[in-house]
C-alpha cells in the first residue's frame, strides 16, 4: 500500500465518520432549534389559551406561581394528578395565556393532561 493511497483511505474514513455528526435541519426550523411540540389539545379547551385569572377561578389558588421574565408557571396539585400551566403573552402583547400543558400522578409518572385538568376542576367544586 503506497502513502498516497493509505492518506486517500484515511481521509475518506474520517469524512464518512464527520459526516455522522453533521446536524440536518427539522422541517420548518434552522440547524439547533427544537421543533414545537405538539400534543392533543382535546379535552383542555379551557385551559389552553386562558389566563392566569381564568385558570384560578376554574381551578383554585394555584400550589405554585413561578415567573420568569414574561413567562409564568402555574401548578395546580391534587391527590389525583398535578397540573402545569405554562403562560406566555401573545405575539401582539397582552396578558399573557396557557400555551402549553403538562400533567403528571403525584408520583411523578405521566396522565391524561384532559382527565388531570378535569379532575381539578372536581376538585375546585368541592371546596
């Protein structure tokens, strides 16, 4: 094996082993930006696009109130399940409104954001 050919060999195995590590860009975002996610918003139409004070009327005090900058972090916690409400203000301003929910059981496993949301109505009602 000449020099030539061992330095032809090596560089061809390191392009195939940089072209592994080369990022492709996700449909609709640049190189790095995480896609949106998405979910199923059925079930939660009245906590997706509400504000602070609409989601307390339904569900209570919250257990939780976090803000960060213009963001905000609503929890609502039961013996059932526990809600976050994620708020962010419109594109044009304005209060800002649920953009984004997550649900977990107590013990940390993923439910239903829908069947949490509803049970912490139920939960509201009884107080």
């Amino acid at each position: 094996m000449t020099v030539c050919t061992r330095r032809w060999g090596a560089a061809f195995g390191l392009s195939l082993l940089t072209a592994g590590c080369t990022a492709v860009p996700q449909s609709g975002g640049e190189v790095g930006e995480p896609a949106p996610p998405t979910f199923s918003t059925i079930g939660l139409e009245n906590v997706m696009g509400q504000t602070a004070h609409a989601l307390e009327a339904q569900f209570g005090e919250p257990d939780l109130d976090i803000r960060e900058g213009a963001a905000r972090k609503l929890q609502f916690a039961s013996q059932v399940c526990v809600l976050d409400a994620y708020l962010y203000p419109p594109e044009r301003g304005g209060e800002p409104v649920v953009s984004y929910v997550d649900a977990r059981l107590p013990d940390g496993r993923d439910v239903d954001r829908a069947s949490c949301a509803a049970a912490l109505t139920r939960r509201q009602e009884a107080r």
